[in-house]
C-alpha cells in the first residue's frame, strides 16, 4: 500500500472512492458538508433514508453522487463528536479500511484527520489511519498453494485541510508506514509454521535485512560459539532438536559512535513444544508465535531503517526449538548459565526465560543505555491481563514511563506489573543458584524476576507478550506488537539522545 498526504479539495479529486465521517444525529464533518454541498444534498438525503448502522465504524457506501469526480463516496459513523477517542477513531478507521478494501477501487481519499479526537493531534490521527489501513489489508498467502487474488487497492492519499500541517503530516504518514512495514515483516515472520520458520530460517531473514543497508550489519553466533561463551542455558534448551540454535545479532547504526545503543532482545522459540515438560495438544500449533519476540526485533529494526533514526539499536535474537528427545534437558537438571550463574531446571516448558537469561549477558558487551527484551513468556501473563495490553516489568521507574506513554500514544499498551524482591523467594532451589520456575502464584511476575537476577547493572524492561502477539479463532494470526511501542520509544529516544559509550565488545 502506498500511503501519502494530499493538500486537496476532495469535490475536485479523482480517486476509485472518497472516504469522509459522519457524527451521531446526521451531523457532517467539514469535508462531508462540502460534498453535500456540490452533490445537491446527496448525503443528507441518503442519511435520512437510515442506512447508515448506529455504531461507530459502519459504513454507507453511495454510487455516481451527482457532480462528484469519485464514482464511490463512503460515509463512515464516527459516533457523538464530544466522545469521538483515540479507541473510536480506531474502530472509524478499520471500518473504513475493510468498506474500501471490498470495493474495487485502486486508490482512496480518506478525510478523516480533519476531525477532533481526544488526546490525539493531527500526526497522530495520521498515523492511526496508516497503520489501522495497513492492518486491515494486509494478507498471508506464502503458505497457500493458491494465492487469493491479490487486493485492487493500492493507494491511500490522507486528506489535509491546511497547507501549514502538510511537513508535519507527511513526516507523521511516513513513520505509520514504517511502523505498518516492521509489523507486517513481524507478522508474516510469526505466520510461517515452524517447519519453515526455524532458527536457520530467522537467521537468514535476519541477514537479508542488512542487504543494502548501509547501517545495518548482521551476524550469527553457531552454538560452537555459545559453548565457547557458556551459555549452558541457551543450549539446555537446543538439547533435544536436531535443528542447530542461532544466536542472532543485529546492529543498526543510525547514531553517532560515542552513542549509547538501546539493545532489544527477542525470544526465538521457532517452535515450543514444552520440551519433555510436554504441553497438552490444544492448541499447539500457536506454539510456531513462540517467536514473536525475535519477529518483533526485526521488525523494529527494519522501522528504524527506513526512517533513517539518528539513534543505534542492537537487536539480540536467541533462536531454537524447544523439543522432547534423546538429548533433551530433564526436569532436575542443572545447568551453568553465559553469567557464571547455575540454574535448577525444574520445568522444561519454561525455556524463554533460559534462552532470554544467556543473550541478557551478552547484550552487556555493548554497553547498553537501555535494554528491553520482548517474549512471548508466560501463560500467567495472559491469565492476569488477557489480550489487551503487554505486560511490563522494569526496575528503572523513568523507562518504565516512557514505555507507558509511548504504548497510550500508540495504542500498543502496556501495563506495568511489580517486581518486588519479596518474589524472589519463590525461586529457591536447594542445588543451584535458583530455579527456572516459582510456582503457580505471580509465575509472570517471578518469571520476570528471573530475567532480573541478568540484568541488575542494566536499565532494563522486560515485555511479556504472550497475550498480545497473537491472535486466535477465526481472525488467527501474529499481530505484530509490540513493533508500534518499540518504534515510538526509538523515535523519541532519537530526539532525546543516548549517553555516550565506548566501542562494543566482540
């Protein structure tokens, strides 16, 4: 989809279809009492007929309206004025999105942005559409021996009001539709079954995303190397698969030298199994998202690339399978950890928390500013927050904020979770240094108390993900999240700048 912001009076445009808001009570925005204006009160008349559904989102769509150039004019419900939110203005947009995708038109002229939607400016209502569009355009085929046809619409031009908003809106269009590219290289990363998808597989994506970039560069760590480094927990997890482990990382310098980086690191379970800790059958083919957290690095690098960000990311993918097997790690087994400590395996089927816990340590030799690690971790997570927000830990109260506000401006939200000594008892262990698990109580909490015993001279988040990456039922499929959060924090830490560091160690 090719996405651009039009200075234009849409009674003049000629595009396959004109999208514009109607208000509760038959109340037109400003560009829709322009066409009623040219039509002969087209609009109203058809208003006036009722067909327009009573919730935000329905759609009208009106045929060769006398003396427009569009053959197609959509009327979208965007519910009272004095209420119209950001969550509404979504609904707007996706109900727009899916009206203009069923149609045969090849390119629209959506004036919705004119509108005032609470606590979103005019950049930010730009990028609600981009992003809500491409969301609902966007199609998995590559699995499919026969493709579906492919969509007519190829062009969406953003109507703009005022000549004064065209640098801003143009820049605010550009960066949805960087944020609509990461998510969609996530998504169809997440979409792929694990037969396809495997560590070898996410390495190599990896490594085509630094092609012809000149500020990213890519490079593979083979589980030679990670012995080399001890990383016990990593492999503990690779034990079982004959599918070699990757550890992958991904640099993007868009920063001067002496910067900082902020270092993302993402989960890589191509596929879960639950390991000799076998998972029930239900449901188990959604075990191929357990890689969302890698999917959602690269796809946050590959934002950051085509907006050119002055800012350098590190992007650290621990990638395997979690399978049973000859050679698998046991329940009961004890394994030496990349940081020198030892871990008491006592659930094999909390394995992201062990491959996290090894690329945690060796996202240390960069001399992070920041360190975020996003995984698809853990059920309890789910359980405590279901599918809306993220799940947030962090032990640095002013990243934990920014990631707050960044989610809200978004709406990739999060929600902020304690992490609190007093859980570390539960991770106890007799023979080791601490177990991978602390029981049934607070597990998404002592999950991320885990990853804090890695990260305690680190301003560090953890995201779990597990209730936001994807989605089931008849709509299944990766979403993409939280590649929104992490791109606005980049954009913002951008502008704010990062310490400075020294070189990165190899």
């Amino acid at each position: 989809m090719e996405f651009t912001a039009r200075l234009v009076a849409p009674e003049r445009f000629r595009a396959g279809c004109v999208a514009v808001g109607i208000y509760d009570g038959r109340k037109l925005t400003a560009t829709a009492e322009q066409l009623n204006g040219e039509s002969g009160g087209a609009l109203v008349k058809a208003l006036g007929r009722g067909d327009l559904g009573a919730d935000a989102g329905s759609t009208l769509l009106l045929q060769d309206v006398a003396n427009l150039r569009t053959p197609r004019l959509l009327l979208i419900r965007l519910g009272a004025a004095r209420d119209l939110d950001a969550a509404t203005f979504r609904r707007a947009a996706r109900g727009t999105a899916a009206a203009i995708a069923g149609t045969g038109a090849r390119d629209a002229l959506i004036a919705l942005s004119e509108v005032d939607v609470q606590g979103c400016d005019l950049p930010s209502r730009l990028r609600i559409l981009v992003e809500v569009i491409a969301d609902r355009t966007y199609q998995f085929s590559e699995t499919k021996s026969k493709k579906p046809p492919g969509r007519t619409w190829k062009r969406a031009a953003l109507a703009i009001a005022d000549r004064g908003d065209l640098r801003r809106a143009e820049t605010a269009v550009s960066q949805g539709a960087a944020i609509a590219a990461g998510k969609a290289l996530a998504k169809d990363l997440g979409n792929l079954p694990g037969n396809l998808c495997t560590p070898t597989y996410l390495a190599q994506r990896a490594q085509k995303l630094a092609r012809g970039e000149s500020k990213v560069t890519t490079r593979i760590l083979d589980e030679a190397r990670m012995r080399r480094l001890g990383m016990g927990a990593l492999l503990a997890v690779a034990a079982g698969t004959r599918e070699p482990a990757k550890l992958i990382v991904v640099e993007y310098r868009g920063g001067r030298s002496d910067r900082r980086p902020v270092v993302l690191v993402g989960k890589g379970v191509t596929f879960d199994s639950g390991g000799v800790s076998l998972k029930p059958s239900g449901s188990m083919d959604e075990m191929k998202f357990d890689m969302c957290g890698a999917a959602s690095v690269l796809g946050t690098v590959r934002a950051a690339s085509l907006l050119q960000l002055p800012i350098n990311v590190v992007g650290i993918i621990p990638a395997t399978e979690n399978l049973p097997g000859g050679n698998a790690t046991k329940p009961g087994d004890i394994v030496t950890s990349a940081s020198g400590q030892t871990i008491e395996i006592l659930n094999t089927d909390a394995e992201g928390r062990l491959i996290l816990c090894d690329a945690l340590t060796y996202a240390r030799r960069f001399e992070p500013d920041v360190v975020i690690d996003i995984a698809t971790l853990t059920g309890a997570c789910v359980v405590a927050l279901g599918h809306h927000p993220t799940g947030l830990f962090s032990n640095h109260p002013e990243l934990s904020r920014d990631l707050e506000t960044c989610g809200t401006s978004t709406g990739d939200r999060v929600w902020p979770m304690p992490l609190w000594k007093d859980y570390q008892d539960q991770l106890k262990s007799n023979f080791a240094d601490m177990a991978n698990v602390g029981g049934r109580n607070g597990g998404a909490i002592t999950a991320a108390c885990f990853l804090a015993r890695f990260t305690e001279d680190c301003r560090w988040a953890h995201l779990d993900i597990a209730g936001t990456a994807w989605e089931s039922g008849d709509r299944k499929g990766a979403t993409g999240r939280p590649v929104p959060l992490l791109t606005q924090y980049l954009i913002e830490k951008s502008r704010s700048g990062t310490r400075r560091q020294s070189a990165a160690k190899t």
